[in-house]
C-alpha cells in the first residue's frame, strides 16, 4: 500500500512503538486513498533493480520507489518517502522505460532469485501486464504525492 500523509501524521508514524505500527498503518489504509500493487511489488522491484525488495538498494531511486527511503520497520516492511525526496523518485521512475525492461524480462529468473509471489511460471504475457499496470500505479502514487506536496507512505504487508 502507498498512501499519502501530511507533516503530522508521518511524524507520529515514526514516533510510535513497532508494536504500535501495523495498526496505525491499517488506520491510514482506512482514512487514505491507497494504491495497491497487490503481489507485484517484489516482481516490480526486481524488474527495476534486478534484486529482490527484500534487499533494497540504498540510494537508488528505484529501489525507493519501491520500498521508501526510509524503513519505519523492517519486520513489516514498511517505509516512507519524505516530499522532498520525491522527485528524485519521480524522476527515475519517469526515465525508466518500462516497455523494454518487459519485453526483456526472463521469468526464469524471477523464479531461481526466489522473487515473491513465486508465480514466476506462468503466463509471460500475463505477468508483463501485471508489472506494466503495477509500474503505471506505483508511478502515479508517486506523482501525485509530489504534485500534492505530501509524503509517501509504504506498507508491503
């Protein structure tokens, strides 16, 4: 899930208990307009980084994309981008071309590197369009974010 907060809300966010967290995350699930990309986030990851999200790349703005910036908790994979760090993010994200990356996608190896959700087998065609509508929502959650001026919040799980 990715989800838009104000200054406040972020803030308490980071403040809280890890225990504390998962709830507030449902919370902001229920007040937000959340995109979600469903299983695709670890096969979208992969795709931009050829890694799996489990292992982000610190730094790389498409990794972030992905997983946030910062971790608020790794155990429930949760992160944020602050607003200012958005459009580095939205610039990456706006060079990639996607359309490539997909048709030079081997699945095969999304399935030996163990990506989630390990449906790497099926449909190639199928899971081209599944990563081509993730990317498309993962980009938009992410524009929006920055035309609004607001932070981006990330909950995998």
């Amino acid at each position: 899930m990715y989800v838009q907060v104000d200054e406040e809300t972020l803030d308490r966010l980071v403040e809280l208990d890890p225990d504390d967290l998962p709830d507030a995350l449902d919370e902001l699930e229920e007040r937000g307009e959340p995109t979600y990309l469903d299983k695709a986030w670890d096969g979208l990851h992969f795709l931009l980084t050829g890694v799996s999200a489990s292992s982000p790349r610190e730094g790389d703005p498409l990794s972030e994309a992905v997983v946030g910036v910062h971790v608020l908790d790794a155990d429930t994979y949760a992160g944020c981008t602050e607003a200012d760090e958005l459009p580095a993010v939205v610039a990456a994200l706006e060079a990639v071309d996607v359309a490539a990356l997909l048709a030079a996608a081997d699945f095969t190896a999304y399935d030996a590197a163990g990506i989630y959700p390990r449906t790497w087998t099926a449909d190639a065609d199928g899971l081209r369009a599944e990563l081509a509508e993730a990317f498309a929502l993962l980009h938009a959650a992410h524009r929006a974010a920055l035309a609004a001026g607001r932070h981006l919040v990330v909950s995998i799980l």
